[in-house]
C-alpha cells in the first residue's frame, strides 16, 4: 500500500466512523418521531408519535430523573474531585488515591453498580455486618434503597465511577496550570490551601476540563446499564423507557421511543445550555469571592470532608468487588450472617461455561474494535507530524461529540435504520458501533504522550537516514510503548463496558459479558450476578494490568523508559 | 566550488519577519560558527538543512551539499549528520544497537559488529555495546552520539550548541574529538552556538546574528 497516499486520508476515515453512525442515527430517530416508518407501513409526518409521548403518564417523573440524575451526580463528583485535589495534591493520601486510580477507571459502570447495590441493600453486605448488633434487625427491613423512586441511589452509582474519570482528567489537566506556584504564593498571602487553589488554580482547571465535564453530565442524563441496576422501575428513567419501547415487537412502539429519543437530547442539550449559564454565575460570584480577600476558614473542615467523600467512592467500588466475589464463592448465606456458612467452587461450575462464551464474545469484539481505533489514531498523530497539521480547539470538540450526544439518541435510530435498510444486526455492526466511543477515548489517551515525544528524535534519525516509516517503526513507537498499550486498554475497558450499542445494535444477538450480566438485574439471582460481574472486571481490569506488565519487562535493561 | 557545504541567499521568515540570512560556502574540513544570543532563530537554519522547518517559519534559499541541490530533498535523503546539545541516543536501543542504527546498511552481522566495536575503541568505549545508553555518564554519551553519527558517512555535519550541557573539563575533550573527527574526514561543519569559547575553540569563519 501506498503509505503516501493513504496516510493522509487516515484522519477523514476517523471522523467518518467517529461521527458517521451519530449522523446516520439521528436521522434514523428524526424520521420515525414524526411518524415515517416505511418498514412498518406508517408514512409521515405526522406528530402523533410525540401525542403518545406526551399521554404517558411516568413522563414527567422520568424526564426528572434524567434531569436531577444528570445534575446532581456531575456536580457532587465535580465538587469532591476539586475539593480533594485542591486540599490534598501532593500529599500522601492522595497518592494513595492516584494509585487506585486506574483499577477503579477500569471497573466497568455494571459491575460498579452490581457491587454497590449489594453493598447498601436492605439485605446488603453493610446491613448484614451491622445486624442484628447495631440495628437490631433479623429480617432485612422493608426499605426502598436500591432502585428508589428519586433516583438517589442511581445517582450515587454514577457518582461513585465518576469522581475517579474525573480525578483523572484533572491531574492531566494540573500539569499545565502551574498549580503548586500559585499555591504556594497563594499561601505566603495567607490563604489556606484550599481557598488559594479554588481562587488560583480552579479557573485555569476548569477551562482545560470542560470537554469531559460535558460529557459526564451527558452520559449521566442518558445512561441504560446503571440505570436498570439501581435506577427505579415505575416509571424509569427516560433513557431506559426509551430502550424498552425500541424492544417491543409492536413495530409502532418504536414511533414513540423515537420521539422519547429526540426529547432525551434536546434535554441534554437544555442541561448543556444550563450548565453553560451555571458557569458564568459561578464565574461572577468568584470573581466577587476573590475580590473580597477572604482567606478561608473552613479550609480544614472542608478539605477533610472532600477526602472522606472521595474514600467513600473509592471504598464502595473496591468494597463492591470484594462482595461480588464472596457472593460468586457462596454457598448457603442467611440474613443477617456477615459471611456465607460456606464457600464453593458451584457457582461458577454452573455459570463458568456461559461466561468463557460470553467472555468470548467480548474479547473478539473488543479486541477487533480497540486495534482498529489505536491504528485509526496512530495514523491521524502520525499524519498530523508529518504533514505539519495542527487541530484547533473547536477540532477537539468533534472528539467529544459522539460523547455529547447521548446514546440513546442516536443508537435506537441507528438500529431503526439498519433494519428499514434490511442490513442484518450482529457482530459486525456492533463493532462500528463500539467504534464510535471507542475512538475518542484511545485518541485522547494516546494523544498527549505521541505529541510530546522529543521530534528532534526523528531528526536524528531522519539525518541517520531513516526513512519516515523507518522513523515511525524503529524509534518512534517502541519509545511509545507503554502509553501505546495504555491506550489499548482503555479502547478495550470502554467496549467490554458498552452496553446499549451491544443491546440495540446487535438486536439482542450478541451475547457479551456485560449484556448478560445487566439482563440478570431483573433476576436477582446473586450468585450469578457476583460471577458475570467479576467477569467483566476482570475482561477490563486484565488489559491494564499487562500495560503495565509487558513494557516493564520488554524495557526491564532501558532506564530511560521506564518512567517515560 | 564542487565538494562542501554551500548556502546560496538563505533567508529564513517567521509571520513576513525576517530572522535570518546566510550566504556562505563551507569548504570540506572548514568550519563555519554562526554565533547569536538565543531566540534570534540559529536552530531554523539548522532546522531549514535537515529539512525539518516547523510550517510556521518559510525559507528562501537554496542549500547545496557536494554539488548536489538538496534544498527540496527529504531529510532522509540529505546525507547531513547533525549533533544536538543533548546526545539523543535512542532509550529502547542498546549502545551498540544505537550504533547499528546509524551504520549504513550492508556486510554481514559479524562485520557490522566488529565495525561497531572498532567505533566503540577509538572513543575509549571498547566492550560498551550491550549497556543501557541510560547507564552511560554525560561524556561517554556524547562519545556515542558523535560515533552514531560518523558512521552514518554523513557528507556534512551540523552541530547544534552541541557542548552546552557538557561541564567545562569534558567540554574541551569532546569539543577537540568533534573536530578532529570532522577534519580527518574532510566534513564541511556548520555550528550554531552562542558560546564564544565554543566559535573560539573551532577557530575559523564566524558569522554573528542579531544582538
């Protein structure tokens, strides 16, 4: 192949498959809200679809759900991620914190939620070792916690897998913003540590990670598989009434699931524009905060709260995989004993032999998937270095897109599309599908450590008379190893992750770890649920844990990469 | 003039601005100093002969080597060699590896090994081939980089303020062994620094920039 030619077009492919499906789908979800079906024999336009909608009597309680759900867990985690960053960075327990962080990035949101609604159930692992000494309770109480009618614990799911994204994104985020100066002069002025990094650091902070903040309060307001886990059943979140209405076999229903899509995204986009309008109060209040000298009183108390509250996210996952694992081993386990009477290896006999297929299924996929978007994303970096290209801002923003919109917009649309174009469901279209969420992130993970390399490298090796390719081959990426097999793993977590593309696009067909283990929510059965969920993990924890592993021992003789 | 270094009217832009104009013929064994204080843009020009000018500057000018105009060549074409302040040898090679990667290709693995070693010898490296360029002090570093490059059988060499983060004992050592090395081989040298000790110790033409 001619490398010359073909390079250059790598970066229009990508944004084809990152973008493409979003536009097919949200055209494929705009024709049948009004009424266009030809498959179905309904010919538009027509608004009865979006009357249906509007007769539903749970609407109003769903669209709040997104709403609140989408509010309150991007605020709660944003304010724990800032607070803890601005008292601790820097300090011990926070590097503990960063060490976690990966294992708890790569935790997939199912398996998340499984484990922390085994946690804080009325029957629950907390309720089990507090009983019946402290509550005194030999029955589980009659409690709605777990799929409460506010959403509460649902939110609490979500914001116990944010904080750590979050996390993330602001250390990266920190590097560029000079934060320990301005903190220590901020100090020397006598402000307390955190009152001077919100005044000093915190704008700077907040205009570099914006783009994923977005994308947390979309995801949040649009999200399927935590949602069925720990969100309410009479009504259901929007997103997840959508899902059922697509699942009908009455053709006709889907009319209404499209018009209930089409709303979920102009909610989402109204929550963008509120944020947006939020920000600016804040910004002026700041601004006032700043100008009136305060030096900050409550720092100790606050900077202590923010730090038990991101323990509390951390212990809850870490916690909830520790009792997916008991439940997967446990035999006989009564109420209110803290432990089962005994451990077995039965479980996983009996459900062992349909996760290896299902575990299958997902690694095929996922593989497939992660390996297209790093050679998509090597040749955009690669395009962009040698033809000298550089992508602006907004650029940036096409990144985000296909995380902005939310998937249940676009992806029930996509499946109506596919099907009125008679294009079979399955593997293959799952795949495009997982693509689309899948680029962005290993793009944005490879990204930085691929533009930071030292380029007088390949000038040295250019005057060494290596070709281009020779470059790219032979110098470039062994350098780039490890953040080249980190970017890996995140492409392969985010599909091992995916459920509603799984879901919708292979017309219930494809059978991977995590639909499988959120079809048994419903269920109940624990035991099953405690060895599919370990499953999953371990499908997205395995990948990081060998980013680690295999440049630690390719490289074991090279100092010089081992902290690169 | 047939053999050498020739820059024909180079001027190098940024945003219509000029930075900078050559117009000088580096005979084999000669050197030329361009001297300036930072920021005035002498990496451009370095940048501009191995071909690797970032799009934001332009360049007009042309820039012979040998006889041959190598103005539009692809910078794995030029047969420039260039040595920059820091050695840059390549952290996932071993020393020996490192050499391998600029020996020009051909002869058998024993011959290349034994060319290797010889390369090692004459800067005092003999037996360093399987170490770690991460374990090498700042002189034996530098000692590999300039051998790395040699054997490339570059046609010119550059030298980008190469001795700046040596400590002033290693600095004459290596300073001597760069030009010595160059001179044996009869290599037009262009050298861009803002140390006078450094435009001293190559003793020949200096060009001053801006200041």
């Amino acid at each position: 192949m001619n490398r010359r030619r073909f390079l250059p077009i790598l970066p229009i492919l990508t944004l084809l498959a990152m973008l493409g499906p979003v536009v097919a789908g949200l055209w494929g979800t705009l024709l049948p809200a009004f009424g266009h079906l030809p498959a179905a024999g309904l010919t538009g336009p027509s608004l009865d679809p979006f009357r249906d909608l509007f007769d539903w009597a749970g609407l109003p309680r769903a669209m709040f759900l997104s709403i609140s759900t989408g509010l309150l867990a991007t605020s709660i985690s944003l304010a724990i991620v800032m607070l803890i960053t601005a008292g601790w960075s820097g300090t011990k327990p926070f590097r503990a914190l960063e060490r976690l962080l990966s294992p708890l990035l790569s935790v997939p949101h199912a398996a998340a939620a499984f484990g922390l609604a085994f946690l804080i159930a009325p029957s629950g692992w907390v309720s089990r070792l507090l009983s019946p000494v402290v509550t005194g309770w030999d029955r589980p109480p009659d409690l709605l916690i777990v799929q409460d009618t506010w959403g509460l614990t649902m939110t609490a799911g979500l914001i116990v897998k944010e904080v750590p994204f979050l996390l993330l994104i602001t250390l990266a985020a920190l590097g560029q913003a000079d934060a320990q100066r301005s903190v220590a002069i901020s100090q020397a002025l006598g402000y307390g540590r955190v009152t001077g990094w919100l005044k000093t650091v915190f704008p700077r902070v907040y205009a570099q990670i914006r783009p994923p903040i977005y994308v947390v309060l979309a995801y949040s307001m649009s999200v399927v598989d935590v949602a069925v886990i720990l969100g309410p059943n009479t009504p259901p979140s929007l997103s997840v009434q959508i899902v059922k209405w697509m699942s009908d076999p009455d053709l006709a229903m889907r009319l209404e699931g499209a018009a209930g899509a089409l709303l979920q995204l102009g909610l989402v986009i109204g929550a963008l524009v509120f944020w947006r309008f939020g920000e600016f109060a804040i910004g002026r209040l700041g601004a006032r905060w700043i100008a009136s000298g305060a030096r900050g009183k409550l720092d100790g108390v606050v900077a202590v709260g923010a730090l038990a509250a991101g323990t509390i996210c951390a212990l809850s996952v870490l916690l909830g995989l520790v009792v997916l694992t008991i439940w997967s081993f446990a035999g006989f386990w009564g109420f209110p004993d803290a432990f089962p009477d005994a451990f077995t290896w039965r479980n996983w006999m009996r459900f062992g032999p349909g996760t290896l297929e299902a575990l299958g299924e997902t690694a095929l996929i996922a593989i497939t998937v992660a390996l297209v978007a790093l050679i998509l994303t090597i040749g955009c970096l690669e395009a962009e270095y040698r033809f000298g290209l550089s992508f602006s801002q907004r650029a940036v923003w096409l990144l985000y897109l296909p995380l902005l919109i939310p998937q249940t917009a676009f992806l029930p649309g996509l499946q109506t599309l596919m099907l009125s174009l008679g294009a079979d469901v399955g593997r293959i279209p799952v795949m495009l599908a997982h693509l689309v969420f899948v680029l962005p992130y290993v793009f944005l993970s490879l990204a930085d450590p691929f533009r930071a390399w030292d380029s007088r490298m390949g000038t040295i090796a250019a005057a060494l008379r290596a070709s281009p390719n020779g470059v790219l081959w032979r110098v470039r990426l062994p350098m780039l190893l490890r953040p080249i097999l980190t970017a890996l793993a995140v492409g392969l977590a985010v599909s091992v992750g995916q459920y509603l593309a799984t879901l919708l696009i292979g017309g219930g067909r494809v059978a991977t770890l995590t639909t499988e283990a959120v079809a048994l929510a419903s269920g109940g059965d624990r035991r099953a649920i405690g060895v599919y969920g370990l499953m999953q993990t371990g499908a997205a924890l395995v990948p990081f844990a060998l980013a680690l592993l295999i440049p630690a021992v390719v490289w074991r003789n090279r100092k010089g990469l081992r902290h690169g | 003039m047939d053999k050498g270094l020739a820059l024909r009217d180079v001027t190098i832009t940024k945003g219509g601005v000029p930075l900078l104009s050559v117009n000088h013929d580096i005979a084999p064994g000669e050197v030329l100093t361009v001297m300036g204080p930072s920021g005035v843009g002498k990496s451009t020009l370095l940048a501009f002969i191995t071909g690797t000018l970032a799009p934001d500057f332009t360049a007009t000018g042309e820039v012979w080597l040998d006889g041959d105009n190598i103005t539009h060549a692809a910078p794995h074409q030029r047969r420039v060699g260039i040595l920059f302040q820091d050695d840059l040898l390549f952290p996932h090679l071993s020393v020996g590896a490192n050499l391998a990667f600029g020996l020009q290709p051909g002869g058998s693995a024993t011959e290349r090994k034994a060319k290797i070693e010889e390369a090692l010898n004459e800067v005092g490296l003999g037996g360093f081939a399987d170490r770690d360029p991460a374990t090498l002090s700042g002189g034996q570093k530098a000692r590999v980089a300039l051998m790395r490059m040699l054997l490339s059988e570059p046609c010119g060499l550059l030298l980008d303020e190469p001795f700046s983060r040596l400590d002033a004992a290693l600095r004459a050592q290596v300073r001597d062994m760069v030009f010595d090395r160059a001179r044996a081989r009869q290599l037009p040298v262009l050298m861009v620094t803002h140390d006078a000790d450094d435009a001293q110790a190559a003793g020949e033409v200096i060009v001053t920039l801006g200041g």
